[in-house]
C-alpha cells in the first residue's frame, strides 16, 4: 500500500515548533515507591501524538515524524474548538468504542485514500487524551517542573469537550497499584510513572512505565528472515480456536544475532516445501482481507508497504513459551518475548482457553476522574 506524501510541516508562531520528539519511558518490573516528587498516570494504548495549535493552524505530530493530521480531521477541528488558540500538547491519539480502547479500529485509520479518510472519522472518530504541556501562548514551558507543567495542563483544558480529553493522575501509590489492575480491563496497558521536578526532554528515556505481563504456550508455524541475512528475525506464533483453526497471533523477536543464527539450524528439521499443506498456506490469497475470521500472518503493512511479510513456513509441532503484556483483540498487542521451548506441551494444547481475560472495566469512568 503506498501512503501518500505528507505535507510540509506548516510555519506555526509558537515557542515549540515541529518536529519534537516525544518524551519517552523505560520499563521497570514494580511500581516506584512514592518519594514526595511522583505522579502516577494510566498508560494510554494509542497512537503517540503532540499536538500543535497556532489559532486556526493545526499540525498533529506524531512519533517517527509521520505526521498524523491528513489522517484524523475531526481531531483538527475538536483541537481547534477545545484546545487554547495558542499551545503545544503531548498526548496519545485513541479510539473507544463501548466501554474500552480498540487500537484495531485505530490501525484502520490510517489510509491513503482521502475519501476513505473522511468515511473513517465520521464511522469511528478518535479522541485525544492530553497528558503534557510544552507550550502555552507565548511560554515555552519545556523548562519547567512536570508538576508546573501539569497544572498549566489542567487549566489549558478547562474548556476540553468531548473530544479533547484530560488523563486523569494521582499522587497515591496505593491508588496507581488499583488502577494497573482495574484499568486493564479497559485496554489501557499500565501505569506510566512521572517525577514531579522533571523537564520535558525530547526522545530520553526518564519517565518509568509498568506494564502487565503474562506468559502463554504458543505453537511455532514459521518464521521471517531478519533484514541482515538468512537468520530468524521473528517466530511467527500461533493459537488454535475452539474451531480447530490455527491463528497467527503475533511474533517473538529481539533474540542476539548469534542465537538467530542457531535457530535457523534449530528449526531447518521443521521446514515445510509445499506451503499448500500449511495452515497459513493459502494466505497470500487473501492477505487484503483476512480468511472468513482467522488471523494470517500474511496482511499487507499499514506502516510501511515495501515491508517483506512472507515467512519460512515450519510444520506447527514445537511448542515456545513467550511473555506478552496484553491481547488486543485475538492476536498479542505487542512484539511477545520469547522465554523458553516447551517440548513438554503438545500444539493441540496451545488454544486460546489459556488466556487470562481482564475483567472488563468502563473506560467512561477513567476519564471522568
């Protein structure tokens, strides 16, 4: 799919000016302890975005400097009804439908096709949660305190509606540790964690994140060469529903170069000629749309169209083990981590019945604190 050219960055009269790199978060395995500088906010799952306003001139940033303005319109404008005629905004681009986020729906709304666009944000309309200020009026607030730069957010947002929304943050430790359990259940994937005297710097890792993390069995039904050579960049993974059907659910990546090296000769034993006889055999057939429900690992790339997505197809008998942080629909939301082979576990068993399913929680009430 080829993505249209986007367009120049405008000349915006503020005191921050695209591009800005977003300020980024390192995992850690526990919640900090509260020292008297924290504060503690649901960690949003969306499209990363910093947004800004120059009185009718609006630019939607995003974080590898694709912008995001073309593809969200009704943003633009709740941005130009909701937000001060002059200010710069970091935040997360999200989709809710019902009571919970759905990143699938998001995905879909980046397309090419401009009359596909304006269907999209009338059909499925995205929302803006506002957790950063670096620019208000004529101040450059970068500089200062996250905590000053909290409040300055809190005021700029008075006059939010619908659209533009506020994270809500909280100062008690005992009060985050129940919102990364109860808050799951509406699809936000954890808690980031921020100190209150911190400035904002652009593409450093200095806030915190903790994020959920669970372990499941998954069969291994192939894999793709990494863009360096003919070794394993990814295990593709996959589930068997209760139809008996084998989905693709998401990959297992970041091995060191020497061990893809060794999986290629771990995995040659494995290797299928004739893809016909494979589960996912028949998905270049139908890789634009899907297989009547059943997830293929063959579907063109929203992100980048020149990405090669054929894989080395292996007959579905070795079993892995992985840790993913949360699903997003039927498939993991994130790139799962490999943990350790499993030749105890017999594919049949690897279904999606093993999961463990968050207990649902109404997205509506995070919001309104």
């Amino acid at each position: 799919m080829k993505l249209p050219v986007e367009p120049q960055i405008p000349d915006l009269d503020l005191p921050v000016v695209p591009p800005v790199a977003p300020m980024l978060a390192k995992a850690v395995k526990g919640l900090p302890k509260q020292d008297g500088t924290l504060y503690y906010e649901p960690k949003w799952d969306g499209f990363r975005c910093i947004v800004f306003r120059d009185g009718d001139e609006v630019f939607l940033g995003s974080r590898n400097e694709r912008p995001f303005t073309r593809y969200f319109p009704e943003l633009v404008e709740a941005v130009r009804r909701e937000l001060p005629p002059k200010c710069v905004v970091d935040g997360e681009i999200v989709l809710i439908r019902g009571q919970s986020l759905d990143f699938d729906a998001l995905q879909q709304r980046i397309h090419p096709a401009q009359s596909r666009v304006r269907l999209l944000a009338e059909s499925t309309p995205a929302s803006f949660v506002a957790f950063d200020l670096l620019a208000i009026g004529a101040d450059d607030l970068m500089g200062a305190p996250f905590s000053e730069r909290r409040a300055g957010l809190e005021e700029a947002l008075a006059g939010a509606g619908r659209s533009v929304r506020l994270t809500p943050v909280t100062r008690d430790e005992v009060r985050a540790a129940e919102w990364f359990d109860a808050f799951e259940g509406a699809g936000l994937d954890g808690i980031v964690v921020k100190p209150g005297g911190q400035p904002y710097t652009p593409d450093k890792r200095v806030m915190f994140k903790v994020k959920h993390e669970r372990t499941a069995d998954c069969v291994v039904a192939g894999y793709r060469e990494h863009k360096s050579g003919p070794v394993v960049g990814s295990l593709l993974l996959g589930l068997y529903s209760a139809d008996g059907r084998l989905h693709h659910v998401g990959v297992a990546a970041s091995f060191p170069m020497k061990r893809r090296a060794e999986l290629v000769e771990e995995l040659a034993p494995y290797r299928m000629d004739d893809l016909g006889e494979h589960p996912w055999g028949h998905w270049a057939e139908v890789a634009a749309g899907g297989a009547e429900g059943q997830r293929l690992p063959g579907a063109v790339s929203r992100w980048n169209a020149k990405k090669d997505l054929s894989f080395i197809p292996l007959r579905p008998e070795r079993v892995v083990e992985v840790a993913y942080d949360h699903m997003e629909g039927d498939r993991f939301r994130h790139t799962a981590q490999f943990r350790r082979w499993r030749p105890d576990r017999a594919p049949s068993s690897c279904t999606y019945e093993q999961l463990e399913r968050p207990v649902s929680y109404d997205l509506g009430k995070i919001l309104a604190r």
